[in-house]
C-alpha cells in the first residue's frame, strides 16, 4: 500500500492551461507538503498545511494555489501554467514534530513531473 | 542563499568500502538534521536523522556525524553496496517551527555509485 501517493505521474501541459496534481496519505499524519525541485535540483518547499490549515505559504506566485479538503489530501492547482512551471512536484506528509521524538522525518510522494510545453 | 549545502555533486566507491557524504549549513538555528536518499523516479526516502544534542547517530551500515561548531555533517555508509548506489539529499530543520508543522531546507543532493 503506497503512503503517499500523486496523480498523475507525467503531465504534459501547453502555456496557459490549468492543470491539478492530487495528493493522498494513508499515514495518519497531521502535516502535508508541496516541495519543488527545479531544473538545478533543488528541493524547495512551496506550501505546507496542518489539520488542513496553511502553515507554510513561501513565495509562490499565486496562481499555485493548494487545496486540502481533509487531512490527508494536500492538492496543488496551478492557473496559467508557464514555461517555468516546469519542474518536479513532491507531495510530502510528516506527524506533527515532537521535541522528545527522536527520529521524524517527511514520506515523500513519487513525484509529479510537469513539462510545460 | 544556500543554506544547506552539499558541494559535492557526484562520489564514486568501491563496493565494500566506506562512503562519506559532506553537507555544511549555515543557519544557526538548525537544530535537526536528516538524510535522505533518492532512486530515480521516485521520491526521496528518509534514512537517518540526528538532533543538534547529539554529535552521532548510528544505524546499521548507517552512521551521522555532526559538528556543530563546524556547522558540519557527515553521512558514513560502511561498507558500501551497489543497492546504496543513488541521490543522497541532506536536509536541517530550525526549532522555530511550533504550529507543529516543521520547514526541512534541503541540499542540492551528492550522486553516489558503489562500483562492484
């Protein structure tokens, strides 16, 4: 049984569309995440949400927009889609951190590869 | 700003040997730090973890060094399998956190293959 899990795996997309990425746990956890990593690898978190309230909004244009209808859905819309949209997308999800835990530690999704075209 | 860094992008190893993995950060309020590891097309998974109290955690094949005065970290595989062959990210995470969600800042990742 997979613990996180996105859809879809590839998505192809022209400029201007809008497009979804879905994200499910069957962890029981608190906390959800989006992580980008872009072209130059990086792994840089764009959104984090807890009880399926916005803890963590970076500096993400606005036209990414995170939805999270229970706990254990975080999806991720994204309106006008851009060149430099392109990237890999990683659904995340964690307990919510206890100090005295001594091993914590996100579960990652696959990953949703977004090609912008 | 690169806050978590791992400067070498690509470590070859003889199977059986040791691997170390670098990442230097420089947030001082970092207090827990993690590794993960990365097989292509899938999503990092997480390996082993130490808090800031701590200067080594170790687990199986597996062992974590930190120096904090240093703002130093190391990853040590001993000894070293081709199934360890894959993208190891480091990542830290500050006490600042207390909506009980936590930010991991992420390194650029260390390419590691253990030749046969």
């Amino acid at each position: 049984d997979t613990a996180v899990s996105q859809t879809p795996k590839y998505l192809v997309t022209q400029m201007g569309n809008d497009k979804s990425i879905k994200c499910e746990q069957n962890l029981g956890h608190d906390t959800m995440y989006w992580y980008k990593q872009d072209s130059k690898k990086f792994l840089k978190i764009m959104f984090s949400y807890n009880n399926k309230e916005l803890i963590i909004n970076e500096t993400v244009p606005n036209r990414f927009s995170p939805k999270s209808p229970d706990k254990a859905h975080l999806n991720l819309h994204i309106n006008s889609l851009e060149l430099g949209d392109s990237a890999v997308y990683f659904c995340a999800s964690s307990p919510t951190r206890d100090r005295s835990s001594y091993n914590y530690g996100y579960t990652f999704g696959s990953g949703t590869r977004l090609t912008v075209v | 700003d690169q806050q978590v860094k791992q400067n070498s992008p690509s470590l070859s190893v003889q199977e059986g040997r040791i691997s170390i993995l670098n990442c230097d950060y420089t947030n001082s309020m970092f207090d827990y730090f993690l590794w993960y590891k990365k097989y292509p097309a899938e999503g990092p998974t997480f390996l082993i973890s130490i808090s800031s109290i701590k200067d080594k955690n170790e687990d199986g094949r597996f062992t974590v060094f930190l120096n904090k005065s240093a703002k130093h970290l190391s990853l040590h595989i001993v000894p070293s399998q081709p199934g360890d062959s894959a993208v190891y990210f480091c990542a830290a995470s500050a006490r600042n956190s207390g909506a009980g969600s936590y930010q991991l800042t992420f390194g650029k990742g260390t390419k590691l293959s253990v030749i046969p």
